[in-house]
RNA sequence: UGGGGUGUGGCCAAGCGGUUAAGGCAGCGGCUUUUGAUGCCGCCACUCGGAGGUUCGAAUCCUCCCACCCCAGCCA
C-alpha cells in the first residue's frame, strides 16, 4: 500500500481501485526512455513516479529502451541512460528490456492483423498521406490502398521487411476510421521503411514499427499494469486500446496520463539540450548548466535532493511550470545537512597580523559541520593569512559594518578577531595588502575589552593553502520561459551564466577532493570538484549553489 | 471551427456538498547565531477562471460562457 501520509494522486487512487476490484494483483510499471538524447530533470519526475510506484505497491518497474527508430538512437544514449538511472538511485526488476526486443512478435502480430482485415499496405506517400488524412474540422478519405487483398498486404508487408522497398514507397497502416474526430486514429501508420542499421538489431530489419503500434504491445508483453506517460499521448489512448483489443496479446494494460514538469529558466526538450550540445553552447550534455541529469551531478546536486524534489510535486493532470527556486530549496536543504563545511578565498586580499611572529604558526581546530557530530578538522594560522577582497572596506560605513575596514574589527571564522591598521594599495589604486593586529585571547571568546566584532569571516593561511579555479554558474537563461511562443531560445542564453574566478584559495585539506563530494564554502555557497576539468595540476570547484542571502550590498 | 485535457494566492498544490479554503516554494517582518547561512516565531486568498442555477449549505453538483495546453511526423 502507499504511504498514506501524503494524499493519494490519481494514478494511487487508481491502482487502489484496481487492487480492490482484483483488476491486477501486482502492480508493474516502466520507465520507456527512446535512447535519442540524455536525461533530464523531467524524466527525473517521471523516474520517481514509475520507479516509485513499484516500491510503494511491492510491484516491478522495468526499464525499457523504446528504441523503434534507428535514425535517431545511439548506444552512447543507452549507457548514458542506465547510468543516469542509478546514479538517482533506482534499480529495474530483471534484465534492461528492449522494444527491439520485440521486433519479431511485433511483425507477426501485424501479419495477424492485417488477416483479419485490419491492417493493410499502403502506397501512398508522405505528402498523399497528408492530403488524405484530412485536417482538424474535415475527416480524411480512405486510401486507394485500403481494401487491397489481405495476401497482397501480406507480401507486400514480406518485401518491405525484406528491404526490395525504397523508403517512403509503402507503409502498413491500421485499417480504423479515417473519419474519426480523433486524428490518431485515421488509419495510423504501423511500420515504416527505414533501411538504417539499428544499434542492436543491426540490418536484420529494413521496417520497424511506429510508437503507436510497439508501445501498448511492450507493455502487454511486459505484464505492465500502468503504464504511465505525459499528457502530450492522451489522444493516443484510443489508439493504445485499439491494438490491445484487437491484437492476441497477453494482457490488457492501461494507459495513464500526468503532467509533464516544466521548469522556468530552461529547457526540458531532448531536441532543444542536443542543439546547445551540438552547437557548442555548452560543454556537452554533462555541462553543469544543463538541466540534465548528468549535468546536475556534474554540477554537484546531489540524487536525493532530485529525488526529494520530484516527491514534492503533484502528479496531476494540470501542466505547470514549476519555479527553480523549489528546486533550489530542496539542494540546499539536503547540502545544508550533510556538506561539510570549508573554507575558500574567491578573491585572495592579503591581511598580515604585524603583532605576530614572522614564522607563527598555530594549529586551530575547526569542526567539519555545526552537526559536531561530523568531528573537526585542523586549520593552520599564520602571520599572512587571505581573506576576501569583498570583506575589507577602505571606509568604514554603518551598512557594511560587518565588514573590517581600518580601525574596526572582525572576527576570523574559527580563529582569533583582528582589527585592521591600515592599507597598501598599488600603482592601480587597488588595495593590495591590509595591515591588522590580532587582538589576543579571542579564541572562542569575545574580547576583553568588549568591543565586539560585527562580522565574522572566512579566511585561509597564505603559506598553507592551495590555490584553485572557481566556476560560477548563473541561470543559463535570462528569460524565464526561454521557449514560449515562438521565441528562439538560443537568443535568450544568458552570456554570464558561467564565472571563472582563478587563482582562488583553499584549504590545504581539499587538495585531494573527491570529485563530486559537495562542500559548503562557508558565506559563499556549496561546490564540489569538477569531474572533467579537474587534474593533478589544476584544482577545479564547481559552484552547484550560492548560499541563500537576504542581503544586498548595493 | 473537430477531438482530447486543464483552470484554487507570485509559483507548485491539497480539497471528492457541511467548522474561520491544508501544506510547500518565493516574499515580508522579528528573534537566535563565530557562516548577512541554518534554526525559530509571525504575516501573506472574505475567496476557489466567469456568470447563472440546484441546495438549509458548493471550490466541490448542473448549465452556459471564457482562457490556456495537446493532436493533422512514414518522431516518441
């Protein structure tokens, strides 16, 4: 049963029905990916949704590549899909299956239909195909092919397999009603002549069957119980319903339709992230800017927090579109809990404590998280030490008071309060170096004299630290519905979606960073190693989000 | 204009004829804080696309209207 803590969507209230009623004893679902693109954070929801069914209901979920048109798939996207899958944390019951798995049962049930008079070969071609199907407001016409003799179909249909037809020539069409309001269902196209070698079936076949005519098949073959999709097929059912009642299959599976996710300041549509890959937008489909899967891994989102995030939204039947700051909130939720904290300076401004020992050195102990439970690590405190460029002020000034400026005071993160002196600027008129004294007996202590810091912040040793490339990532789009309309959305790509701050400064301790392990950069945000950038030469983070700030400098 | 679907605060969304219309995100106040973070407290729809009607009583039922989305690939 599901978890009745939450209320039950409309796809649980229907499997509770059906499990009352004894309509099916076990629920199976699928998640159909087309291996023509990566995923992305709409599939995620869809994932959550099939795979998490299967979980709450104690059934399978299978993972199916709808692979029926050659032209567009590839293994790279296979691979890429199954690693995708479990990497959100989700395993499949069984072997991974294959529409093309289906192929053979699927050209036979066809020869069965077109037996029984509901299949036939057609010779129109594609602009004929059009003219006859009518339009909206006005029904189609039969095909001059229609009634052609069930063994001239059938070898016809042989030859076509068989590759003696050029493509485009014939197609096999269900013989439904080219009257029909509904569109779908004037005589749809089963299998069309495609002469590409397929990447699992190679050229053992020159037909293969069209959506319509495979979906509703691999599902009864599967066992699949529900077989949920987007709202886009829901004048698709009929045709779905249509195969399964005239077809021999061995179950009778129902569709069901949710509201696909939509997500503002970006773009979930396969063809549209393969334009930006392929064009050079972005770096690849893993690009931490794509709304990708592997883009928000890349990025440092960690699985659960996707995960979390779909939970949280509705499977209804209303397409909305969903704000990226809900998203956000369930990234920072689960790093806040879990990313150890760390130090790094973006913009290195050096401080020297004049009242410290050229050769000070003091091993400060800092813990790893406010959860003391996650232990501490040690933070070497020397005389020269960086802080941020952002952190000093030449001028005090009440709005900024958090900040050290001459004569004013500030707390360094998990260390001592200094309080500065004066400045060096160079020929450019930039600060270049802050001269500040350390007010004794401050550690984990306010000073004595009471003239406690406003501000507090974070800091790295200039001898021991190590330095390391930034990678800031905005929005990668300015408008909030980039494809609306009949906008171009490559025209809304925001030209400063991606930072790059170098010469950064760490902590010695993150030298040897996991890649993909978040950190929390305290008063910056949270951000893990690079996975592709990175190398033994260079130390790369990625920013996977800013903290949240309610302040504004300006 | 044919068919299918949807309309509840800036966003997502519960609600399935009967207390003052859940909750989350965002926002806004305040408290706490060695992260301007986190946490905590408070505020945020006399109203449910609109108009009628049924009813003692409707966001929930009926009627009409309006808006938006999907369908005319040999894509999925």
């Amino acid at each position: 049963m599901a978890d009745d803590s939450k209320p039950l969507n409309f796809i649980q209230q229907t499997i509770n029905s059906d499990l009352e009623a004894g309509v099916v004893d076990k629920v199976v679902t699928r998640f159909p990916p087309e291996p023509n693109g990566y995923l992305h954070i709409g599939h995620a929801k869809s994932i959550c949704l099939n795979f998490g069914l299967a979980q709450q209901y104690g059934g399978d979920c299978h993972l199916r590549f709808d692979d029926t048109n050659p032209e567009k798939e590839e293994d790279e996207y296979v691979q890429a899909i199954i690693e995708d899958v479990q990497w959100l944390g989700f395993q499949w019951s069984g072997d991974i299956r294959y529409a093309s798995d289906y192929f053979g049962q699927l050209y036979e049930w066809a020869q069965y239909l077109i037996r029984e008079g509901k299949a036939y070969v057609c010779e129109l071609n594609a602009e004929q195909m059009r003219e006859y199907r009518g339009t909206l407001t006005e029904p189609g016409k039969n095909s001059p092919f229609r009634d052609r003799p069930v063994e001239e179909s059938l070898i016809l249909l042989e030859s076509m397999k068989n590759g003696d037809v050029d493509e485009g020539l014939m197609t096999l069409r269900a013989k439904i009603d080219m009257a029909s309001p509904n569109v779908s269902l004037r005589d749809p196209v089963m299998y069309r002549v495609k002469k590409v070698p397929h990447h699992r079936t190679g050229d053992a076949w020159n037909i293969y069957p069209a959506y319509d005519f495979a979906h509703g098949q691999e599902d009864a073959i599967e066992g699949v119980s529900h077989s949920v999709c987007t709202l886009e097929f829901a004048s698709n059912r009929p045709l779905y319903d249509w195969f399964i009642e005239n077809l021999p299959v061995p179950a009778t599976p129902h569709q069901y339709e949710f509201g696909r996710l939509n997500l503002n300041y970006s773009v979930t549509s396969k063809r549209k992230l393969k334009q930006l890959v392929d064009e050079g937008h972005v770096d690849g489909w893993n690009d931490p800017r794509m709304p990708t899967i592997s883009g928000l891994r890349r990025r440092g989102v960690p699985a659960v927090a996707i995960r979390n995030f779909c939970d949280s939204l509705a499977v209804a039947k209303t397409d909305g579109m969903v704000d990226m700051s809900q998203l956000e909130h369930f990234i920072r939720d689960e790093l806040n809990t879990n990313a150890p904290r760390a130090m790094t300076v973006m913009r290195p401004l050096k401080v020297v404590m004049t009242n410290l020992p050229e050769d000070h050195l003091e091993q400060l102990q800092a813990p790893m998280h406010p959860n003391l439970d996650m232990g501490n690590r040690t933070l070497p405190f020397t005389r020269e030490i960086y802080i941020d460029q952002n952190d000093f002020k030449e001028e005090y000034s009440k709005k900024l008071n958090k900040k050290l400026s001459p004569g004013k005071r500030v707390r360094l993160r998990n260390g001592y309060v200094i309080e500065a002196i004066d400045f060096v600027k160079n020929d450019s008129g930039e600060v270049v170096q802050v001269n500040a004294s350390l007010v004794p007996d401050t550690l984990g202590t306010d000073p004595a004299d009471g003239v406690k810091p406003k501000g507090v912040v974070h800091w790295v040793s200039a001898q021991h630290c190590v330095d390391c490339d930034v990678y800031l990532y905005d929005r990668l789009f300015s408008d909030p519905l980039p494809d609306a309309g009949d906008k171009n959305f490559l025209d809304a790509i925001n030209p400063d979606s991606l930072q790059i701050l170098t010469g950064c400064k760490t902590e010695v301790g993150l030298t040897d960073a996991e890649a993909g392990q978040p950190y929390q950069f305290e008063r910056e945000g949270y951000f893990c190693k690079d996975s592709k950038n990175s190398s033994a030469e260079r130390l790369v983070f990625n920013q996977t989000i800013a903290l949240r700030s309610t302040w504004v400098e300006a």
